[in-house]
C-alpha cells in the first residue's frame, strides 16, 4: 500500500530503559502510569516522574505515550479524575486508555489529549476503528490476533492511526483479557498483576482417576498446556511498512535495558535499511541473531499471517526464557579514560568483552584496568556492584558490554 516508514515503538518501564530505548533508535516510547497501567507500580511512572519523561523524550525530538489501560472498577473513578488532574501541566503526547469510563472522563475532563486506544480493546475491523475514531480517538493499537491482512483493511477503510505489534511476548487470552490469574492468585492481569498462572507447569487429571495425572503434551521435562510463544516480525518489514501502518510496537515494559537496546537497534536497522533501498531491501540473519541474544521464549509470527491451522503448536512453547547472550554492564558516564559501568554480570580484568552501540556499532575490547568505586584495583568486576573500567579501545557512547553464550 506505502512504502512510508512507521514509527518505532519501544516499551519503558523505568527512566533508564526510556533512554536506552530513545539512544538506540526508539522514535517513540510508551510507558505506564502509577496505579493504572496493566504493570505493577515498580515498572510505571508517578506524576513528577512522569513530566522527567515526557520531558526528556521531547528534548530530543521524539514522543511518549502514557498507558493508563487498567481495568477501571467503580471505586477507581476518583483515582483516574486525580491522575487526569495532577498532569495537567504535563504535554503527554497521548493517552493510552482501554477503559470506556476512562475514555468518557478524559474527553470530558482533558479534550486536548489525544488518545489510542488499547490493545485490551480488541479493535480487530474497520467498523470498530471507525467508531473510535468518531469518538475522538486518533489512534488504535490492534487486537493481537491480527493479521497484517487485517491491519491493512483497517488502514484503508477508517482515518484513525494503526498500530500493531511486532515483538515482545504474547497471552494465551484474546488480548489480554484473563481471568485465570485472578481466579488462581486474586491477582488480575487486567489491572496490572498477572502472576502469568497460564506458564505454569499444567497437568491433566481426569475426575474419576484423582491421583493420576496426564500431559497434555510433552516437551522435555515439562508439560506445555498454556504458554505461549514470542512474537518476532523482523523478518517481514516490507510488508509490514506496506500495510500503512502508523507505528510498530515492541512488548516490554519490564524487559531489561539490554533487552529495550537489543531491539530497538535491530529493528531500527531495518526500518532504515528498507527506507534507503526498498527495492533492493534484504533481511540481514544477524538482526535475528542479536534478538537471539536477549532473554525471549522460542520466537513465532503469532497471527501476522493468519491463524496458524496446519502447525497450532507454533502458538505455544515452555515457561524458560532463552538467550544466547547476557548483559555484562550497562553504562553510567565516562571520566577521562575511564567507563562508570553498573555490572549486571561478573566480569574479569584481561576479558576480552563485546559491545554494540545505538546505530551499527559493535565490537569487542579487553579490559585492561578494573578499579572500584574508590579507586581500588579489583581482579574482578561483580555483579550488582559499580567500577571503573579502561578499555583497550575506548567505548562509543551509551554502549553496552555483553557476553555471548556458547
């Protein structure tokens, strides 16, 4: 339909990851705001936390979008008239609500946000689109369970903004909308403490036979019964841009830095990559290797091309993340020769450490002096704690050590 590039767009859950995210390639970021996003508090923004955000991505010529899509029960009203009141002074540059009740009181009380719809919505058809968009949405996030097919229809057939996500874990429920960890845990996804029950190692009993249990298929050691694949779309970025799409959307706010840094630069590498050259665009395998390298389960297209009925199986997958990779240090500030690294994992002096960097920069470096936060020499770099490092090559801005597993 275009070859227009779409806004990449990267999960935060804390300012750090925000950062990380907008220097390695993030056009926009959204993240949760305190007490009304589908995370819990510790992975959302408060009010003043929340202008340092918005701020900052601003600043730098880009955009945050603030989620407020929990699932609002009566005695919540007050709380999102509240919210909606103390970030008055704050230029979000959208709302993200999936609440009707919410949607009414912020046109009422802010008509000037502009507001997306959530995912939690399930807007999956035109129609739907355009209503949304007659109540003053300007944008939608589609239903999971779309096809790229079905994005473009929307694209085509309303005037709102499509959104569509193309990476990051997926639920076994349509959009999100579970009730097993709230029945299990009294602890509800819908408002932001899924417990992910649904990952838990199921079994089969029959009612008759109470002291057997049955897989209901076997992988290994464990049962798979609920859980569900990682979706991964790096490999269809011409079609995705074809379809008109507004803006691609990565799952994970409560990733880590090196997941936000990992995925944006790939992505971003791509969407560059297609916008220089669309007709002479090829994937590059070692996008999909650097996706490897960050914390995921087992990587599908989910329903980008329709429900998967010759192999279902591809749906679903075990509770273990995988990575061929791990985050050695994130970086802080650099003084003279010296890098300030908060380690992640251990490390030791002579290591030979690879790095990448926002754009296509990597490489790997020795660790030539390790010195604490006092100015101590250390042997060894361990994790949780602070140090200073001098590199046989001096490290580019923003750049992060890792180490790949073999």
């Amino acid at each position: 339909m275009t070859n227009q590039l779409p806004e990449l767009l990267l999960p935060a859950g804390n300012l750090s990851k925000l950062r990380m995210a907008l220097a390695y390639g993030a056009d926009a970021v959204y993240v949760g705001a305190a007490g009304l996003s589908m995370r819990p508090d510790q992975s959302s923004f408060g009010v003043a936390e929340l202008a340092e955000a918005v701020g900052y991505a601003q600043a730098m010529g880009k955009k945050c979008y603030v989620a407020a899509n929990s699932l609002i029960f009566q005695n919540d009203l007050p709380q999102v008239e509240a919210w909606l009141d103390a970030t008055r002074g704050i230029p979000m540059d959208a709302v993200i609500l999936s609440d009707v009740g919410a949607i009414a009181l912020t046109r009422r009380m802010r008509p000037e946000l502009e507001l997306h719809i959530s995912t939690q919505l399930s807007t999956a058809n035109v129609e739907a689109a355009r209503f949304w968009g007659h109540y003053g949405a300007t944008r939608v996030v589609l239903a999971r369970e779309c096809s790229l097919a079905d994005a473009e229809a929307v694209v085509r057939g309303s005037d709102v903004e499509v959104e569509v996500f193309v990476h990051g874990a997926m639920c076994m429920a349509v959009s999100g909308r579970c009730l097993l960890s709230a029945h299990l845990c009294g602890q509800s996804g819908s408002t932001g403490a899924c417990k992910q029950s649904c990952r838990w190692e199921w079994q089969l009993v029959e009612s008759k036979r109470p002291g057997e249990s049955f897989p209901v298929f076997e992988t290994g050691r464990e049962t798979i019964f609920l859980g569900s694949t990682d979706l991964c779309l790096i490999e269809h970025i011409p079609e995705l841009v074809r379809t008109g799409v507004r803006s691609l959307k990565v799952e994970g706010r409560m990733k880590s830095e090196y997941y936000v840094a990992s995925v944006a630069r790939v992505y971003r590498a791509a969407l560059d990559r297609f916008a220089a050259d669309p007709d002479g665009y090829e994937m590059d395998p070692g996008w999909l290797r650097e996706l490897e390298a960050v914390s995921h389960r087992p990587y599908a297209k989910g329903f980008a091309f329709g429900y998967p009925a010759a192999d279902p199986g591809v749906l679903q997958t075990h509770n273990r993340p995988v990575s061929t990779g791990e985050i050695l240090a994130l970086p802080e500030h650099r003084e003279g020769a010296f890098h300030i690294l908060s380690v992640k994992n251990a490390f030791a002096l002579g290591d030979a450490v690879a790095w990448i960097a926002p754009g296509d920069a990597c490489g790997t470096a020795e660790v030539l002096t390790l010195l604490d936060e006092s100015g101590q020499p250390l042997d060894r770099a361990r994790c949780g704690s602070r140090v200073q490092a001098r590199f046989s090559t001096p490290l580019p801005e923003h750049a992060i050590l890792r180490r790949y597993n073999t």
